[in-house]
C-alpha cells in the first residue's frame, strides 16, 4: 500500500492508496488513468496554446470524493462533511492539488522504484 500525508484546513489527514482504492475511484469518480491522461494532454497542448476540452475535469464533488476514499482505505475515521469543511477551509485549488497527488500516487510507481529502474530500457 502507498499513502501520502497532507495537512488540509490544518488537520493532518493520511491518504492510502491500493488496487481496492482504484476500483472504487472508477466506479464513484473516473478511472484513475483515464483522469490522469485527460490531465496529462490538457497541460501539454494548453502549454502549446491549443485549446483542449477534457472528457474529465476535477469538480467539488469528485475532489471530496477522492479524499474521503482515501481516508477511509488509510482507516481514518473522517465523514465525508468534515472532509468538505476541511476542503472549505483550505480553499477547492489547495484541496485539488491534494486530489492530484493522490491519483499520482495510484497510477504512478512508488517513488523507490523510479530511482531502481532508470529510464525503463530493457526492462
């Protein structure tokens, strides 16, 4: 299992991430590589003044949803409504910049492995 630790309207809060969290993310949210895709060529074409309309755009609900699930697989015992005040208070761009990191975390490798296997060549 992978996690992150946040601080999001000045509450710590732990965010787990496993095989069990990413089927729940696409069946409540979006698949998670096609989220991360999605974002992936918005930035690049943006950067490159190419306009770009995303099939799947991070919304109020779908960053709560993401941080209550990846509370609730990290077994903290948080609901969902004081999740969203702790996202009110931390403002929606720092609670969907958490969001983010937390999808990074479930279709990337573990930060170990991307020291071990280098640039991927023959592997």
């Amino acid at each position: 299992m992978r996690d992150i630790e946040v601080t999001l309207g000045g509450k710590e809060l732990r965010l787990a991430a496993d095989f069990k969290a990413s089927l729940e993310i696409a069946k409540k949210v979006g698949d998670p590589l096609t989220i991360m895709r999605e974002a992936a060529l918005e930035t690049a074409l943006i950067s490159r003044g190419i306009p770009y309309d995303p099939k799947w755009r991070f919304t109020v609900e779908n960053v709560l949803e993401l941080i209550h699930i990846g509370t609730q697989r990290a077994d903290q015992r948080i609901s969902r409504d004081e999740i969203g005040e702790l996202i009110f208070a931390a403002g929606f761009l720092a609670a969907k910049e958490v969001a983010s990191d937390y999808l990074a975390i479930i279709v990337g490798p573990r930060p170990e492995e991307i020291g071990e296997k280098g640039s991927g060549e023959g592997n």
